[in-house]
C-alpha cells in the first residue's frame, strides 16, 4: 500500500499543452508538498500545503497552480507547457518536520 | 535563509572500503538535518536524521553521520561500501515548524568491484 502515490509516472507532451498531476497520501500526514528534480538532480520546492491552505509558494512561474482538494491530496496543473519544464516532479508529505519527508516515486515530465 | 552545500558531486570507492559522503549546512536556527537517498528511477528514502540530542545518528543501511555544531557539517559515513549502496545521495536542513526542507545539489556514489 504506497504512502505516496503520484500519478502518471510519465508524460510526454507538446509544447503549449495543458497538463495535470495527481498526488494522494495515505499517511494522514497535514502537510504536502511540490519538489522538482532538474536534469543535474537537483531539488527545489516548489510549494507546500499544509491542511489544504498553500504555506509556501517558492518563485515558480504562475502557469504552474496546485491544488488540494483535501489534505490527503496535492494536485500541480501545469499550463502552456514549455520546453524548460521537462524534469522529474516529486510529491512529498509530512506530519512533523522533525521526521522528516516522505516522497512519492516522482513524474517524469517530457516536453517536447 | 537555511542552505545546505555538499562537497563533491561524485564520489567513487571500492567495494568493502570507507564511504565518506560531506555535508555543510548554513542555518541561523538549530538546524534539523536529514539524509536521503535516491536509487535511479525512485523517489527520495530517508536514511538517517539529526533533531535534537546524540550527535551520532545511525540510520538504515549501516550508514551514520555525526552533527559537529561547531563545523557546520553533518557528513555521511559507511565502513564498509557494497554494491547496492550505488546511488544518489541528498542532504538536506530544515527546522522546527519550517515546512521548507532544502536540498544539497547531490553526491552520486558509485562503487567498484
């Protein structure tokens, strides 16, 4: 039973489309949050929700919107896709900072 | 701000010798400090974490780091290296209440038979 579950695990798309990816925990943890992973593996936040109210929204163009419908949900929309978006997006939850963040298995975004 | 560097972003060993990941950390609150690490094609595992009390974390794996407050480091050791331990390795800092984990670039570790 996965804790962190993100779907699809790839999307491969065109450029100027408009794309979605799930995120659901079932951890009960209250806080979720959006990494994205570039080509030299380095991580970012992108954004952090904690009982469905956004706590941190990194400088992260505005095409890219999460949602969370609920706290065991965080959803990221992603408009007019570009080039520069192709990268690997982890979803990722917590209950307390001190233990630290469990992530999903990540969303391997290709835009061509 | 928190920020987290780690020096050298490939470290090579042989297989049964020391593994010995680095790790400096910026922070201006007592700093949470985290290992993980990354299998190709996978997420993120959690390997060992520093809050509060011993300095020396034993995590999964047979891996430890130790927290020197007065170095700002939190470096990742193994005794003994196997093949499976070939991966990427992230550090990361965060505090309490932050919600605002930041990551090191990354130490790829490769081992040789």
């Amino acid at each position: 039973d996965t804790a962190v579950s993100q779907t699809p695990k790839y999307l491969v798309t065109q450029m100027g489309n408009d794309k979605s990816i799930k995120c659901e925990q079932n951890l009960g943890h209250d806080t979720m949050y959006w990494y994205k992973q570039d080509s030299k593996k380095f991580l970012k936040i992108m954004f952090s929700y904690n009982n469905k109210e956004l706590i941190i929204n990194e400088t992260v163009p505005n095409r890219f919107s999460p949602k969370s419908p609920d706290k065991a949900h965080l959803n990221l929309h992603i408009n007019s896709l570009e080039l520069g978006d192709s990268a690997v997006y982890f979803c990722a939850s917590s209950q307390r900072e001190r233990e630290g963040y469990t992530f999903g298995s990540g969303t391997r975004l290709t835009v061509v | 701000a928190q920020s987290v560097t780690q020096l050298g972003s490939h470290v090579s060993v042989s297989e049964g010798a020391l593994v010995l990941l680095r790790c400096n950390y910026s922070s201006s609150v007592p700093p949470y400090l985290f290992w993980y690490v990354q299998y190709p094609n996978q997420g993120l595992q959690l390997l060992l974490k520093y809050t509060t009390g011993a300095t020396l974390v034993k995590g999964i794996n047979g891996f430890e780091a130790e927290f020197k407050k007065s170095e700002t480091s939190f470096h990742l050791t193994k005794p003994s290296a196997h093949m499976s331990d070939a991966a990427e390795y992230f550090c990361a800092v965060s505090s309490y209440n932050n919600n605002d984990m930041r990551f090191g670039a990354g130490t790829r570790l490769t081992v040789k038979p």
